[in-house]
C-alpha cells in the first residue's frame, strides 16, 4: 500500500454511511459527530487490517480513512441540504406564484364589490333625488288644488252676491238707469269669464301635476327593484 492514490481509493471504496436522517439534519451538526454517527469510519480504523500494520503504517492509514470517511460523508451531507435548499426555493416561488394570485383575485373581488357598492350609493342616491322631487311636485300639485277650490268657492260665493244683488236690482229698478244695468252686467260677464279661465288654467296645471307625480312613482318603484336586484 505504498502507492498513495491506491491507498486513498481503496478505502474511499470501503466507506459506508448510514444515519441518513442525521445526514440531512437542517441545523448544524459537527463533522466528528458526522464521520462517527454516519460512517463505518469506527468500523474500519478498529477493524484486524489497520490494527495488524506497524505504527507508522497504521497511523496514516487511519488519517486515511479518517479523511475518506469526512469527505464522504460532507459531500453526501452538501447535496442533501442543496436538494433541501432548491426544494425550499421551488416551494417558495409557488407559494409567491399562489399568492400573487390570490391578490389578484382579491383585488378583483374588492373592485367588484367597491364597484357595487358605488352603484348602490348612485341609486340610493337617485332615489332620495327623485322622493324629494316627487314630494316636490305633490307640494304644488296639493297648492294648485288649494287654490282651484279658493277659486270655485269665490265662484260660488260670487254667483250668490250676484243672485242678491239681482234681486236687489229687481227691487230698486227705478233708481238705476238702464245703461248702469248694462255696464254692471258686462262687468260682471268679465269677471265671470276671467274667473273660468283661472279655473280651467288650474284644472290643467293639476292634471299635469298629477301625471307628472305617477310618472315619477312609477321611477321610484322600478329603481327600488333595481337597487334590490343589486344587493342580492
């Protein structure tokens, strides 16, 4: 065994490891533990074949071995802890690549419900908008028709002056003059039809404020089926 690199790969050739567990420990493990817990290396310096050489034949064939079994055992230990590490780094490229996706999901999922909730504030809003008109045009249309029954009753309460003052006339023909009779009854015939186109004038404006008042419930309604659609 004088040929060095004969003797070197003789024994490379007789080292086994074992423990692999130990071998691929992620935390720290020092090399004496390594070579004694994960080779033969006790085995094969102990063994008939090293104990039987002279002492300095001996002792370098132990260093040797000792040598072979470290290296082996490191090397084997480096690719384990790589094979970890790219392990490692492939899980967590997927895990970023999943939870890239889950953001993108999510911010999809906030972007449709932020854009739900903005068509819900429009239509709320559009609904108070059109509450406020409608109860506008109620106020009007209650107004108009406040004032078409002021007028039928000036109407009612002028046909009864003109009854009495009728009479009164009857009454007091011979102190009128025929042409006061005539100008006080074109009078009155003004008055008469002023006042009935007020009345029809109002009669009008109601109509079309009615109209006006069931169109816009009629909105109302259907955007309140509409925002119901949207919060379902």
């Amino acid at each position: 065994m004088d040929d060095s690199k004969a003797l070197f790969d003789y024994w490379h050739d007789r080292v086994r490891l074992k423990n692999y567990e130990l071998i691929a420990a992620p935390e720290h493990v020092p090399t004496q533990e390594l070579r004694h817990e994960c080779t033969n290396y006790d085995d094969l310096w102990r063994s008939p074949e090293v104990q039987q050489l002279g002492e300095p034949d001996r002792n370098w064939v132990i260093t040797i071995i000792k040598y072979e079994c470290t290296a082996k055992v490191l090397q084997n230990r480096a690719g384990r802890l790589r094979d970890r590490a790219n392990e490692l780094e492939a899980a967590s490229h997927e895990q970023d690549q999943q939870k890239s996706k889950l953001l993108g999901l999510l911010k999809a999922l906030q972007e449709k419900l932020f854009g739900k909730d903005k068509e819900i504030k429009r239509l709320e809003a559009r609904v108070a908008s059109l509450e406020a008109e409608n109860e506008a045009f109620r106020s009007e249309a209650e107004n108009s028709k406040a004032e078409a029954e002021m007028v039928t009753e000036l109407e009612q309460l002028k046909k009864k002056y003109n009854a009495v003052e009728k009479r009164r006339q009857e009454l007091a023909q011979n102190n009128k003059s025929l042409g006061g009779r005539v100008a006080h009854t074109k009078r009155y015939k003004q008055q008469r039809d002023e006042a009935i186109v007020l009345i029809e004038q109002q009669k009008q404006q109601i109509a079309t404020l009615v109209q006006e008042s069931w169109r816009l419930r009629e909105e109302n309604e259907r955007l309140y089926q509409k925002l119901k659609q949207v919060e379902r």
